[in-house]
C-alpha cells in the first residue's frame, strides 16, 4: 500500500518514531529518570506511550489505504493486499530481530502485524462494528487469561483496540470534517484518558483505554498545529516518512551499541549513544524524503 499523506498524521508517526528511539536507546541506562522506561504493570511513564501510539497511527493509515483500495480495486483485492502488508511487516520484523524468538512474536512490529489481521475483517466496516470489536477484543483477552501462544499472554487483543480506534478517526480525515474531528478526539480522548487512569487503579489491563484517549489527545493536538495553523517540524516529517526505515536502522544500530556501551554507564555516554542512533536515523530518512522516496508495505 502507498503511504496516505496528510500533515498532521505524518508529524504524528514522526512523533512516535522520536519518541521510541529516545526510549529504547536512553531507557536501558541505569542513570536516566522512569520517564523513558517501561514500568511493566508498576506505574505509567512516556515509554508505555510509544507503542499504543504507533497502533494507533496504523489504525489511522489502514482505514485510510483501506478505503481508497475498495475503491480503486474492490474489496477483495484490497483484503488481499492487507494480509500481504501485514504478512510483509512480520517477515521483516523477523530479520530485524535477528531470529530473535521471543521478539519475533512479542515486539512491535510483529505485534502490530498481530493486530493488523484481527482488525481486517473490520477495517471496512462502519463506526459502530469497528467500535463494537474494540470493545470485545479485550473482553477476549479477560475471558482468556491462560492463554499465551509462544509463552506471553496475547496482547495484540489490546493492540486491535487501539487501532480501530485510529481507524475512527480516519473517517473524519477521509470526510475532511475537521470540526468533528476535533470535537470526537477531544471529547473521546478526555473520557477515556480519565476512564482508563481511574480504572488502571483496580486492573492494570485498562491501561488501554488510557492510551486510547491519549492517543486521541496528542493527534487532536498535532491536527490543529498542522492543519489548522499550518505549522510543522521539518524533521518529524522527515521521520513519518520512513518510519519503518528508521525503526529498523535504530533497532541494528541500538544493538551493537548495547555491546560496546554497558547499561550503568554515566549520563554522557548514554546521551551519546542516543546522538548516534539519532543522527544515523535522521541522516537516512532526511535522504530519503529529499528525494521522494517513500519505503513502506
């Protein structure tokens, strides 16, 4: 599928690409603050963010290619090309983690490609199915517990979630309303921010929802500075662009940082391994929107 261009949905990715190089590279250092860790069930910090905000962007972009698809090719054709893009996105995900098992099947891409099939049989249906399966994925995942393919319990029943409801918000840019845009992902996004903040008190698990209206919250604020207002950062675009390119390049340079540089080194070495693995990231997708080159499945 060809990436869909909008501004506020490219600043968006690019957002989330920034924000994941920051927290894979800086997090596993000892001397950086929880903001860039994962808390695992602990608490909440800005790397639990990432990876929700990555679902929820794809959930965006495949309504979007989605859509455009039935209608350039049918609806058959445009299934088909859907399971080969998500399909694709785990084949690579199986090389970018270098055979690695357990992140083959448990780590960002493969989980996205997880939540991608899940979402299909959705994706091109109206507000109120798509709305009616992110609500019974995760009751699945509650009705299941003891089930964990590959050892882990099965998130990407949470991961779906997040993605359709990205996939509502692609309505509204597909029908370029942009007052009910905004009046959906600032109405929606307060309720379950708070929902999902107040619930994760009694079950870790609605973490989800949080995310969800986090999610709604910062695209509603990327919306208004880019479309409304017009303005962008150049480099967030660059980086949304490619943003597979970039998670790849990150993941391999990342890596064998890890083997040079030990995880209790002291806030100068950390800082610039992340220089690093940013200035490698930035250069490639900088090259690469220069000249129009758009890598993506």
């Amino acid at each position: 599928m060809q990436p869909v261009r909008y501004g506020s949905l490219d600043q968006f990715r690019g957002f989330a690409v920034l924000g994941m190089i920051l927290v894979n590279v800086l997090g596993r250092y000892s001397v950086m603050p929880d903001f860039f860790k994962h808390q695992y069930g602990a608490g909440w910090s800005f790397a639990d963010t990432v990876a929700p905000f990555f679902v929820f962007i794809v959930g965006m972009g495949f309504r979007l290619a989605y859509i455009r698809g039935i209608e350039r090719d049918g609806v058959w054709l445009a299934r088909l090309k859907a399971i080969r893009r998500f399909f694709v996105l785990f084949i690579v995900g199986v090389f970018v983690y270098q055979f690695n098992l357990d992140r083959i099947f448990w780590d960002a891409l493969s989980e996205i490609s997880f939540a991608g099939f899940l979402a299909l049989p959705f994706i091109g249906l109206s507000k109120k199915y798509r709305a009616g399966a992110a609500i019974t994925y995760p009751i699945l995942f509650l009705a299941f517990p003891f089930w964990q393919p590959f050892g882990k319990p099965f998130e990407p029943f949470f991961w779906v979630s997040i993605l359709l409801a990205g996939s509502l918000v692609a309505d509204f840019i597909q029908q370029n309303d942009k007052n009910r845009l905004l009046k959906f992902c600032l109405s929606w996004g307060i309720i379950f921010a708070l929902a999902g903040g107040i619930l994760a008190h009694w079950n870790e698990a609605a973490h989800f929802i949080f995310y969800i209206g986090l999610s709604l919250l910062l695209y509603a604020a990327f919306y208004i500075v880019v479309d409304f207002w017009g303005k962008s950062l150049p480099h967030l675009t660059a980086l949304g662009r490619n943003a597979l390119v970039v998670y790849a390049i990150h993941y391999i340079i990342d890596d064998d940082l890890r083997k040079l540089i030990d995880s209790n080194a002291g806030i100068g070495l950390a800082l610039l391994s992340f220089g690093i693995v940013y200035f490698a990231c930035y250069s490639v997708a900088a090259y690469l929107n220069k000249r129009k080159y758009y890598i993506t499945i």
